[in-house]
C-alpha cells in the first residue's frame, strides 16, 4: 500500500530537486495509483537554466585550463629538450677544457724538464772545457 500524503504537501515540498516531477495520485478503477506529472514549475526551469550557464561557463573554464596545461607541457618538453642538448654541450666541452689543462700542465712539465737538462749540459760543458 502507499502512504497516504494530500496533494497540497506533494508541491510544497521542501527538498526541492530542480526539474523533477512531481508524484500525483489519481484513481483508476477505484485504486490508487502513482503517476509522474510532466508539469514544471518556472523558477524549476530557471534554476535548471541557469545551471546550464554555470556548467558551460565551468567546462570553458575546465576547457581553458586544461589548454593552458597542455600548452606548459608542450613547453615544458621542449625545453627539457633543449636542456638535455645543452648539458651534453657543457659535457663535451668540460672533457676539452680537462684535456686542453692537462696539455698545458704536460707542455710545462716538459719545458721544465728541458730547462733542467739545457743547465746541465751546460755544467758539464763548463767543466769540461775547464
């Protein structure tokens, strides 16, 4: 069986769910039956509208956002490739200045090395020709 409610506290209801609608009872052979009333109130529609605007005004924003994310990631990845280029860069040009330091440090090892041995030929010229 169905509870028993008037029809002045079915419309009156206060959970209002916007575009909904509204049970009504009417009889049918002497019973009674529940049926769906495809009547809706104006400010139901209103509300329902103007929650369109907002839904469409957040999904253009969700849209816009989202772009925008898509747009720093595109950017991100590119400039993370750029920076994998140039690490390698500085890597290979670090590995040139260690080789142009040791070059330079073996050159003055060398030339030392030579000024020593010119001094000592020319001690044992000295002493010699003494």
């Amino acid at each position: 069986m169905l509870p028993a409610t008037s029809r002045g506290s079915a419309s009156t209801s206060s959970s209002f769910e916007p575009m909904s609608r509204t049970n009504t009872y009417s009889s049918h052979e002497g019973a009674r039956s529940i049926r769906q009333s495809k009547r809706v109130s104006m400010t139901a529609l209103y509300v329902s509208m103007s929650a369109k605007d907002k839904d469409l005004e957040i999904s253009d924003d969700l849209a816009r956002a989202q772009r925008v994310l898509r747009d720093l990631k595109s950017k991100i990845s590119t400039q993370s490739k750029k920076n994998f280029v140039l690490e390698k860069d500085v890597r290979y040009l670090d590995s040139r200045i260690a080789l142009l330091i040791q070059n330079r440090m073996a050159l003055e090892e060398q030339n030392e090395v030579a000024s020593h041995l010119d001094e000592a030929a020319e001690l044992q010229e000295g002493l010699l020709s003494q």
